[in-house]
C-alpha cells in the first residue's frame, strides 16, 4: 500500500492540482462554497497521503526529515480548518519535488553520460574454442576477448591477434583514430571503429584506466568541502529545531496559525542542495571538456589560486630538444658530420640524439678510445683524428683554437638560449650546434589567459642553466624563472611561497617532480602515463593537454562563484521569510511553501548553468 | 569487513541522505563510520560485518524507508 501510494505521486500531484483548480473555479465563478470546501480537502488528504508515508518513515529511524514537518503543518491546517492552505501547500511540496528531480537529473547528466560509456559486455573465449558473450564483470585477468568492429574494448589489455583503428578519445581525448597490431595497448571504454582484434585483458573492471576515471568523477561529485560538511551537521540539528520553536511559539501564542507557518518556512532545502549541485554541474562540465577535478576542495582551491609553477622541460617544452642551427668551419662538411655522427651513436645523451638526428642518414665509421669527459663530452679517435665534442670547457681543455667568427657565432647562439655542441678535430672547431628545446605550441597564449583570469605569478623551475631558463621565461611571459633547480629546490620553493600565505599550483611531469605535485595545493601532472597522471594529479588533464589549463581555472573559478551564489540564495530565503512572517502580515503557509519550493529550484537551475560553461577570451 | 556498495534510485530530496542512513545506522553489525550517503551518484557505500549481518539485510532496511534498491556489490576489505 505504502509502496503502491509513492509510486503513483506523479498522478496525485496531477489530480490534486486538478483539484485545487475545480475548487477556485467554483469559488470564485460558480460561487459554489461547498464544492470549493470538498475538492479542497480531497486535494489536502490526497497529497498529503505520499508526504506522511515518506514521513512515517523517517520518524521510525529517528530522523526528522522535512516530510515530517510538512505533514505536521498540514495536519495542523486541517485541524484549524484552513483546507485551502493545506491542498495548495501539499501540491506545491509535490509538485517542488516533481521538478527538482527533473532539474537534478539534468545537472547530473555531464557525469551520467561518462559513467554509461563504461563497457558491458565482452566476448570471451570459452572452452570449445568459441566466443561468448559475458557481463563484463565475469572478465578476469588473462582471459582472451574478442572485440568486434564498433564495439567497445572491455577491459585493459594487449593485441594478440588481428588488426584495427581504435578511438580513444574517451580516455586521451583524441579523438584520432590509433593503429592497433600485435603487441598493441587497448584501453577499455575506447570504441574499435574498424577491423576485428583479439586481445588478452591485462587489467579489469576498477584497475582498468577508463575504470579509475569513472571512479576518480563519481567520488568527486560527491566530494563534501569542510564547508559543507558543516551544513549537513547544521541540518541535522536544524530540522528538529524548527519542529521545537514551532510548538514554543504555539505553546506562547496558542496561535495554530503562526506555528504552522514557521514550520513550512523553516524547510531546510536551498542550503543543503546547492552546493552540491554546483559541484556536480562544475564536475561534469570538466568531465566533458577533458578535465578531470577531484572534487570540491580542489575546486575551492584552484579558483582562489595565486601562483602557478612550471616545470619546463616537458611541460613549457616538448621535452625533445632538436637542431636550431648549425655553423661549419670547414670545406670538408660531409666527412666531419659523419664523424660527429660516429662519436654520438655511441652516446645516450639526449643532445647527441638531437644530433644524429639532424645529421639524418651518413657513412658510419669506426670509433676508437672513447673517453667521456664529465660535464665536458666527449673525446674519441676516428679515422685517425682526434674528435673532440661537448661544450666550450671541453674545447678550453682540449686548447682547441677557437677564430674571431666562431667566436661572435658562439655568443650569439648562446643569447638566443641554444645549448652547445662543439666539434673540434685535431685541435680545430670545425662544426658549431645550437641546440633547442621546443616550446609546445599554444603555450604562450595559454598562459597569458591563465593570466587573463588572475593568476597573479607564473614560475618556471628547471634543472637547466640559467640563461635557458630566463630566454624561455621571456618569450613565454612568465613572471619569474629560476634555473639550476634540483627536485629538493624546487619543493623548497614552493614552501617558501606557501610559507607567504600563498596557493599554489605545480604542473610538472608527474616522475621526478612527485614531491612538489603532492606539496603544491593543486598537483597537475602533464605525464604522458595517465595512470601516474590519475594518481598524483588533483586536476587530471586528459591527453596532458596543456590547452585545457585555462578552461580548468576558469571553470573551477565559475563554479566556486556559483556555490556561493547559492549559499547566498539559499540563506536569503530563509531570512527573509522569517522576517516577513513576523513583520508582515501577508506571509502564509502557500506563499511560504511556494517561496520554498522556489529557492531550490533557483539553485538547482542557477548550477545548471555551470554546464554550459565556456572559457570566453 | 566487506565494503558493500549499494546503487540506489535516483536521490533528490536532501533528507533521502538522513533517512537512509539512519535506516543503515540502527543494523547490527555495521561499521557506523563507514556509512557513506552519496547524494550526487545516488549510491551508498558501508562496510559491514559477514558474520552478523548481510548485504540483503541492509536492502531490506532501506527498502524499509522507502527507496529502491537498484544493484550492489560486495567487496572484501
């Protein structure tokens, strides 16, 4: 019966507003007071039937819900005969709920629609040599699964038959169709656009990439800042409060009429359900855009942000330093290149490979006597000379001569911010490199909307030298730069700015810079392996997209102004219809409720908004 | 210990969470602190003793109070 009333609310709104509506037409029209007296107490024990369920209900596990105090209202109405207020304050109250669940599920719908492109189902080899279909929770490590052309790839794992081009977007962003062969990673929750593979599952359900998004977006919609933790113990106590000043003032006054109105008016509802709304708005907006925030606090803190620290190389840069230009003192260009070619092969320095791979293809020769030259280069014999190769200390100590234009050629290479590579054969520079870092496209531009939207100090820290750190710096427009920083420094760093009362935010490459990520307020790791990036990141950028920073802090700053937009309606409402209960005289139980009703679904659609949210400039 | 994790029908009213958890709260052998309401995912997450009490129990509480069971999950801690 219970169960059978609650499921037919929808309808009983329906009718009881049918009601009501029958009941004003023959009041007002047909002058009919006795119609208008029964259709209104119809309305009134119609609607509140489901109310004192829900009511009923709460009462039995102790918890005074705001059900309680409607029904108590509405029971108090009916007794003073005022069945007018009682129909129209049950209506509202279900006709209230009706839209805000409507509401909710569209604020909600950003994350729905993330969570749902979780895979089901998989084919799985079974016994005889065929494929069947399971639920994707029957998967287990080591099984093999066959996933055909448009189908979603169930679980983590590798390729081991077949061929196909998968979509990622759903865990890169990039919505670029991947080349998958043998040996291939497949990520579940990415779609096969063509061909057919077989794969072995390396990782399932929650330990799968796509399932630790999931579960990162769902804990973080529901992630309570301190704030709000203390509105939910505030409204624990609140609602019963309400019910104890009510019968105070009924006691004092032996006025029904004031009681009941206090406890319409005193329904918690704006206050506990705006910021979360705002919260799950906001989240969902970055889910959609590629951005991951891990919950309110986070939220909290990015909007308020007042520096940002860089790492440079791999973050401001690509991490792949290539060939800017190049100088030869010498006719002999092509031998001397295969030469320096030689000595590099032998190298893992990441500028040797720049080297070799500006030098492209050349005749390979022998190299004897190599001998590294720490913090110098390198010097080995080849062909019968003696090559020596590395920077200028390695020259001055290797007395090479050094003429006037190369010379005025090194200084103004090293203006510009290239790192050198000099080669020397028998005692002569012969072939002068300057090597750069690529600053990541977009970059500066980037940064100037971070600027843009009051980030007051932009940092870089790096390892490299100084002059490197100051020419990338410039270019970019950063505020500060510091070079020659070790991982220590730059942790140290960042306490000496939040020792000044400042928040700060590290975007690093999520490795070697793991104690700054995890000291900063805000960890965004730009690491290329998403799982490091998932963990250690309290903004998780997809793809390590550098671009999505500014809609991030954007929105974080958007969403941080909408909560307290509905603090503010919320706590509004609730002041002034106190006041106006006790200096007014036109406030009732309807307009009471009907102002109640309002204010949630003001924050509800205020949050909404956030969905929508685009970073302007 | 296992960690139930109990999806429940769409939550839209902020005393759903109250009442839920006041109907887990009263069962016997479940972790009190571990009683988790999520208003946004709709879903309630409890650690709880196998030995005393099972997960259909706490379906049944909350099927008590009003609201729909839809799927859970158990894991162990």
């Amino acid at each position: 019966m219970q169960r059978y009333i609650l499921g037919k609310k929808n309808q009983i709104t329906v009718f009881s507003g049918v009601l009501i509506g029958i009941a004003f037409v023959s009041k007002l029209i047909l002058n009919n007071l006795e119609i208008f007296t029964w259709s209104l107490v119809l309305a009134s024990i119609l609607g509140a039937a489901p109310i004192a369920i829900q009511a009923y209900q709460a009462m039995r596990v102790k918890v005074v819900s705001i059900d309680v105090l409607v029904t108590i209202a509405v029971l108090g109405a009916f007794l003073i005969r005022n069945f007018e207020e009682s129909a129209i304050v049950t209506f509202l109250f279900l006709f209230g709920a009706y839209l805000e669940l409507r509401t909710l599920n569209k604020t909600r719908s950003a994350i729905k629609e993330l969570t749902e492109m979780a895979p089901e189902s998989a084919l799985k080899l079974i016994e005889n040599g065929e494929f069947e279909e399971v639920e994707v929770d029957e998967v287990d490590v080591g099984d093999i699964l066959l996933v055909k052309t448009g189908a979603k790839v169930p679980v983590d794992g590798r390729v081991i038959s077949g061929e196909g081009h998968i979509n990622e977007a759903s865990i890169t962003g990039e919505s670029l169709p991947v080349t998958k062969t043998r040996d291939s990673g497949v990520y579940a929750g990415t779609i096969l656009e063509n061909g057919t593979i077989q794969i072995v599952a390396d990782r399932v359900g929650e330990d799968t990439t796509f399932g630790k998004i999931i579960e990162l977006v769902e804990e973080a919609q529901d992630s309570k800042s301190e704030a709000e933790r203390f509105i939910d113990r505030f409204s624990k106590y609140y609602t019963p409060g309400v019910l104890v000043i009510a019968f105070i003032v009924w006691l004092f006054s032996k006025n029904i009429e004031l009681a009941i109105t206090i406890l319409v008016l005193g329904c918690p509802g704006a206050l506990v359900i705006g910021v979360p709304v705002s919260n799950v708005a906001g989240i969902g907006n970055g889910a959609k855009h590629g951005i991951l925030l891990k919950g309110s606090e986070v939220i909290g803190d990015f909007s308020r942000l007042d520096t940002m620290v860089f790492d440079k190389t791999g973050t401001l840069t690509i991490g792949n330093p290539k060939v800017g230009e190049v100088e030869i003192y010498t006719d002999n260009e092509e031998e001397v290149l295969a030469y320096l070619a030689s000595v590099e092969r032998e190298s893992d320095h990441p500028l040797g490979k720049a080297v070799i791979e500006h030098i492209g293809d050349t005749k390979y020769y022998d190299v004897e006597k190599t001998e590294v030259v720490k913090g110098g280069g390198i010097i080995a014999e080849v062909d019968g000379h003696r090559l020596a190769v590395g920077n200028m200390a390695l020259m001055e100590e290797e007395d090479v001569k050094i003429g006037e234009k190369s010379y005025e050629d090194i200084k103004s290479l090293e203006e510009k911010g290239n790192s050198l590579v000099l080669t020397a054969v028998d005692g002569e520079l012969k072939v002068l490199m300057g090597i750069k870092d690529q600053i990541r496209p977009g970059v500066k531009e980037d940064l100037q909307r971070l600027k843009r939207l009051g980030v007051k100090n932009l940092v870089v820290l790096s390892g490299d030298n100084q002059g490197t750190v100051d020419l990338v710096a410039k270019e970019l427009g950063l505020t500060e730069a510091h070079g020659h920083m070790l991982p220590e420094d730059k942790s140290q760093y960042i306490k000496d700015l939040q020792a000044k009362g400042q928040i700060v935010a590290f975007v690093g490459d999520g490795v070697n810079d793991s104690p700054s990520l995890a000291l900063a307020e805000i960890g965004i790791a730009m690491g290329s392996g998403t799982d490091v990036a998932i963990e250690t990141s309290d903004v998780v950028l997809m793809n390590s997209d550098f671009s999505r920073l500014p809609h991030a802090l954007g929105l974080t700053k958007a969403t941080a102004r909408n909560m307290r937009q509905n603090i503010v309606i919320a706590v509004g409402v609730v002041i002034i219809l106190l006041l106006s209960v006790l200096f007014s005289d036109w406030m009732n139980m309807s307009i009471g409720m009907l102002v109640h009703e309002g204010s949630i679904l003001a924050v509800i659609l205020n949050g909404m908004r956030l969905l929508s949210y685009r970073l302007r400039y | 210990m296992k960690q139930a994790t109990i999806q429940l029908e769409t939550l839209t009213c902020p005393s759903c969470m109250l009442k839920i958890e006041g109907a887990v709260k009263s069962l016997d052998g479940i972790d009190v602190d571990s009683i988790n309401v999520a208003f946004n995912s709709s879903r309630l997450k409890v650690n709880f003793d196998e030995d005393k009490i099972s997960v259909e129990d706490i379906e049944a509480a909350i099927d008590k109070v009003g609201y729909e069971v839809k799927k859970s999950r158990v894991k162990a801690l």
